[in-house]
C-alpha cells in the first residue's frame, strides 16, 4: 500500500485545502494521472500518482485543510480495479434521463478549463464556450464571476433558496449575524484567509516604519526609449523598469547588507545572497515569486523571469518552488496606478521596497523649472534591527544609482 500525501510547501505556506478529488475510491489510475487538486495561499497543485494501481481509500475530504506530508489517501500498487464498478457505471449512464444528460456535454466543451471550473460548470449547467477566461484556462474564478453575473440581474422573488455552502456553520471566534434577503455569505478563498493571517501577523510581530524618497526617472526612460528596440530584438523580451530596480536594490543591498537579513527570535540571520522577490498581481490576491541570485542575472535574464512569473500566474500554473525563499521584495503599484503607499512586509524579510507611478512633474534643476518624469519610492523595515538612518541612506543609493543607471554594471 503506497501512502499519497501533501507535497513539500514553500516556507511561507504552512497548509492547503483539498480543492477537488478527480478520482474516486476504488478507480484505477495510472502514473502521472492527476490524483487532486489542493489550493494555497499562492498557487493550485496537482498531485499525481507515482506508481499504477487502484486508489483504495480517500483520508482528506475536500474543503479540508491540509499540511505537508500528511496523508491524503492510499494506494494499492499493481492492483485493478473490479471489472464489475465498470458495469454498473455503464448500467447507471445507460439509464439517465436525457435531461440530466445536458450539464455532461458541457464538460466535453473544447475549451480549456481547469478541473474544478469543469466541475462547477457541469454543476450549473453551463457552457464553458460561453465563459469569458482572463488567462489561458478557464478557472473557478472565471464561472463564479459567470454565475453572479447571471443571477444578478433575477429579480428578487425568483431567488433560489441559498446553498448550504454559502452559508457555513458559525466559527467560535465570531458568532454569525442573520442575513438579509439581499445578502449572502461566502467563505474567503484561502488566500485572502492566508493574506489577512500573515498582513495581521507582520503587522503584530514587527516594528515596521516607513520611509519615503522621489527619484528622477530622466535618465532610464531615456535609456530604455534609446535601446528598447534593440534590447527586444536580441531577447525577445521588452526592456521594463523592474529590471532597473532590481539591480539598484542588489547595489544598496551590499551597502547596507541588514537589509537582507532576517529576525530569528533572539538571533539576526544575516544572508550573502540576494534572492529578490517580486510582487505579481494575480486574481485573488499578490503573490511574490523570487529572482534566485539576482546579483548574477543581466538584464535580460530578470526581464525574460519576471514575464514568465507573470503569465504563470495568470494561467495559475506557477510552481510552489517559485515561492520559496527570497531575502527582500520589491513591489510596484504604480502598474496599478498607485502614487503613493506603505507597503508592508513580506514577512520574515526586514525590507520592502514600493514603487509607484511614474508622472511628469515641474522640478528645479540648476536653478531652472523643468518638467521631469518624477517616482515617489516608499521603503518599508523592521526597526528592530534596522535604524532609520540606514533606511533612509538605503533609498538615497537607490536613488543615486537610478538616476546615473551606468552605475548599475558595477554596483548591481
């Protein structure tokens, strides 16, 4: 008997929820055959079978959480199914009313679908052809934002009955009120429950202050306007400004190393690394995928990185070792149109640095008025081991080296 348990998590995941079984006790499977589907707070991953066999008993329900290594079923290796379950199964279709055939035929749609967006589709008899998807694949989220957009509009008498799902058993940290007619309940995903717990968790835990400096742009948008045509014709990729930051954050990071250290109870881990984490929007929340030795990558190579973290986590294909680590992070809402922010920090890190957008702005320079493309940059840290001075200190480097980007080949 082989045990199937929760694969390794990053360091900052400590658990999972069983999303969706894809076989049934008693069904064979062979290797590579994707046995469930669990959820973090950052990614879905499928859990396959390593070896041949029948699944003989299930141990984690879904919606239950787990964490790694616990036990989520058995296997009987080698073992075959009985020829009998395919005979009733065959018995069993054979007699379904041609009305309960339809929701079946929308999970032979072409369109590519996760197995839990199938899943909810079939169950409300939906045509997956008919859901818009935001990346490669169809996902939950795509039918659930389907289905409220279909049952907003019925008026209100015509309202079915809730699910018990919406309405889950009250928790004994906090009684549940009645509900309005026009109101619903819903259980927070796992990761805006894994986002509030670690924000809450930085935000009791650590002495965090934040620090503020501005930045001219001039020098790398005109870098980027002279050598972007010919950056993406030898790397396939566009010439953006994370790349920027991410050297300059390397280069005041080796002047100001506590930055990349880290809190241990009473010990400070100090790191000679410099695994950077850049924040990605997905659609439930951020998650920070890490640029491993980010001191050894050109410009092309972070550019080429940081667009495939992006589109891993649009199609949610990014894998659980993309998360794993990281010294300092780096977050722009300026993409969101964010001028200012405190972030806050990616906790265990001591440092996070905010970007924001980018804005023409009347500046004196040299005694003149010029209009210049100006950025606030927001630094947040731990001022249990870090001094505001080196904070401060830390951004003006940033600063120095933006504004004179040809330092970035020798200090990042």
């Amino acid at each position: 008997m082989v045990d199937i348990v929760v694969p390794p998590l990053s360091e900052s995941v400590v658990e999972a929820t069983v999303a969706e079984w894809l076989v049934s006790a008693g069904d064979s499977v062979s290797i590579g055959d994707i046995l469930v589907v669990l959820e973090t707070d950052k990614v879905a991953l499928e859990v396959t079978a390593e070896q041949s066999g029948v699944l003989s008993e299930i141990v984690a329900a879904e919606e239950e959480d787990v964490v790694a290594g616990q036990l989520l079923a058995k296997l009987d290796a080698g073992a075959e199914a009985a020829p009998v379950k395919e005979t009733v199964q065959q018995a069993e279709a054979a007699s379904t009313p041609q009305a309960d055939s339809a929701p079946a035929a929308v999970a032979d749609s072409s369109v590519k679908a996760t197995p839990v967006a199938q899943r909810m589709a079939k169950e409300h008899g939906i045509d997956l052809d008919s859901i818009p998807a935001n990346g490669n694949k169809i996902d939950k989220a795509d039918v659930q934002a389907f289905i409220d957009g279909k049952s907003t509009p019925a008026p209100a008498p015509s309202k079915p009955a809730p699910k018990p799902a919406s309405k889950p058993a009250a928790s004994a940290e906090m009684p549940q009120r009645d509900l309005r007619d026009d109101e619903e309940r819903s259980k927070m995903s796992r990761l805006r429950r894994t986002i509030a717990k670690n924000l809450v968790h930085a935000q009791a835990t650590a002495a965090m202050l934040t620090t503020f400096q501005e930045v001219d742009m001039g020098a790398v948008m005109e870098l980027r306007s002279r050598r972007k045509d010919a950056f993406k014709e030898k790397y396939g990729v566009s010439l953006g400004v994370n790349s920027f930051f991410v050297k300059a954050t390397v280069g005041a990071l080796k002047a100001f190393p506590r930055l990349n250290a880290e809190i241990e109870g009473d010990y400070v881990i100090d790191k000679s690394y410099f695994d950077i984490g850049i924040a990605v929007g997905g659609k439930e929340g951020l998650v920070v995928p890490v640029l491993r030795d980010a001191d050894r990558m050109s410009f092309s190579e972070i550019e080429k990185q940081i667009k495939g973290y992006a589109l891993q986590v649009r199609d949610g294909t990014l894998p659980i070792e993309a998360l794993r680590g990281g010294s300092f992070t780096i977050t722009n809402g300026g993409v969101f149109g964010s001028l200012m922010s405190t972030p806050i920090l990616n906790y265990p890190q001591v440092g996070i640095l905010g970007l924001h957008g980018i804005k023409d702005r009347p500046v004196v320079v040299d005694g003149e008025i010029v209009i210049r493309p100006w950025m606030y940059m927001a630094l947040t840290y731990d001022h249990r081991i870090v001094d505001g001075s080196s904070a401060v200190q830390f951004l003006v480097k940033i600063k120095d080296l933006i504004e004179d980007p040809e330092t970035l080949l020798i200090e990042g």
